[in-house]
C-alpha cells in the first residue's frame, strides 16, 4: 500500500489518469487471462497423469486488482478537498471496505483462539502408554490470549467474547499438579475444553465467506 499526500487541484488529474491506467490493467490481464488458459492445455500434454484441474484457478482474473482510495483529511473552515463527483465515490467504497475489514478482523481473532483451544485440546486428549505430562505452559497461550483479548476485540465480536469467558471460567484456578492428581476434574477440563473446541470451530464455519470486489 502506497500513500501520496496531494493538493486539491491534483485530485481530478491524478483520478482520470488512475482510470486510464485501470483499463490498460484489465486489457493486459485479459490478454493474460487467454494465455494461462494456453498454458493450462500445455501443462495437461506435458504432466499427463499428473495433471490436476484443481491446482489451477477457475477464474485467473480473481488474482489481480487494482484500486485507490481518496482520504480526505477535514480542516476546519475548510471546504471539502474531493471533488463532488470523486467524494460520492469514495463513499460508496468505503461501507463494503469496512465491512470486509471487520470480517477479516473477526475471523482472523477467532481462528488464533481456535488453534489454541484445539493445541490444547489435543494435549488433553492424546492417547499414550506414557504417564500423561501436563505443564503449565499448556494453559500460558490461552492466558496470554485471554488477557489480552478485551483491547484486540475492536469489532466487538459477542460470540468470541462468550466463548473467551467459558475459556476463562474453565481454567480459572487450575494447575497442572492439581490435574495430575485428580482424575474427576482432568476429565471435567477435557469434556468442557472440546465442548468449547466445537464451539469456535462452529463459529468460525458460521463466518461469511470474504467476497473478492472487483470493480472493472
């Protein structure tokens, strides 16, 4: 991401030469487009067998992009610095960037809890001849996380902030000498630990797919 600091008067050249510049980008990359599938039918001759149709994009233009942002910086009892025409555009952009940006956020916060709530789950569960070793070290991610959550969570994700005070509750207290010792609870912290694994996994299977925007 590149960002350039330019006058007002700038604003409406620099937008028509950027679209200029967008429509030669999609005619190289449809040229490019007719050439990946050339090269897709010459991959097939030569790998034969090993040629796989799922190692290659369905739709090669999905992987290029090319788009601006105007951000306007207010001064106050100054008028706007966009243009009419510019600003209404750029405010047509900006919901869905934002939208996207707080799935990404969302998703991508669910899935580091996921991975620590499933490392744990699996140390909790592994099957061995050997004396099961529980170390403290197996709770300090999920307590690292946990206290760090409430100043990451910017988008306020409810769901994550329930599962996030189970995670909580469940670990409150416990130590690895006291789980050693007692079977009941080891077993009580296994079952509560894969409810809860089931449950961010459930969540992050009921997150949106992040749509790709291409505006051509």
């Amino acid at each position: 991401m590149i960002r350039i600091q330019v006058s007002k008067e700038a604003l409406t050249q620099i937008d028509e030469k950027l679209q200029e510049y967008k429509k030669q980008f999609w005619d190289k990359v449809q040229d490019f487009e007719l050439l990946f599938e050339i090269a897709k039918e010459e991959a097939m001759g030569y790998l034969g067998d090993l040629y796989n149709e799922a190692d290659y994009p369905i739709d090669i233009t999905r992987k290029f992009r090319f788009e601006w942002r105007f951000l306007t910086l207010d001064v106050p009892g100054k008028s706007t610095v966009l243009q009419p025409e510019i600003y209404e555009r750029e405010k047509e952009k900006f919901q869905p960037m934002m939208d996207e940006t707080r799935e990404l956020a969302i998703s991508a916060l669910r899935e580091e809890f996921a991975k620590i709530i499933n490392g744990l789950t699996e140390k909790l569960n592994k099957n061995s001849t050997q004396p099961r070793v529980i170390k403290s070290s197996m709770f300090n991610k999920m307590r690292e996380f946990l206290d760090g959550f409430g100043t990451r969570n910017i988008f306020e994700d409810e769901v994550l902030v329930e599962l996030s005070q189970q995670a909580k509750d469940l670990i409150e207290g416990v130590s690895p000498d006291g789980i050693k010792k007692n079977d009941i609870m080891l077993q009580k912290i296994k079952n509560e630990m894969n409810e809860l694994k089931f449950a961010i996994d459930s969540a992050i299977e009921d997150m949106p797919r992040r749509k790709i925007r291409m505006a051509v």
